[in-house]
C-alpha cells in the first residue's frame, strides 16, 4: 500500500473506526528492534466526529491489512487536480 504525507486514512481499531491525516513518516525500531516506517497520523476522529488524540501507526503491510487500513484521499490525486484547474 502507498500512503504518503498528506493523505487521509481510515483503519479499524479497538476504538473503532478512525480516521486522520498523515503528517509525518518515519524509519524507527519496533519492540523486536527491527527498524520499521512510522506515521504519525494527527486530526484524528472517530465514527461519530469526535476528536481523538494524535497516533503514531507502524506502517508495515502486515499491520496495515490487520487494521484495515484505506486511503480515503491521495495528496498527490488532490495536487495533480489542482494544477488540471490552474492549467485549464
């Protein structure tokens, strides 16, 4: 899965479905002391609209399938359209 900076993701957690706004990416260790990317993912709400706290979700394929991870909007969709309009 290709997730960048500025993308809007949505994955299911034991607090339900979330939703929030990659900021950073990151290479760090996890427990096993394998060195893994990170997001940290902020704006985060809930199903209901409610605002959660920032996160920080390891962006391996496995966790990400586990979580059921979906881009809901693509930075660089939103900046290919933007110049499609500044061009036309």
């Amino acid at each position: 899965m290709n997730i960048n900076i500025g993308d809007i993701i949505r994955w299911r957690s034991a607090a339900g479905c979330l939703t929030g706004t990659v900021t950073k990416i990151k290479l760090s260790n996890n427990a096993a002391g394998e060195t893994i990317p990170w997001m940290l993912v902020e704006d985060v709400e809930n199903w209901i609209g409610m605002s959660e706290s920032n996160v920080m979700l390891p962006g391996t394929d496995n966790y990400l399938k586990m979580m059921k991870v979906e881009v809901l909007v693509n930075q660089d969709n939103l900046w290919a359209r933007d110049e499609e309009y500044a061009n036309a």
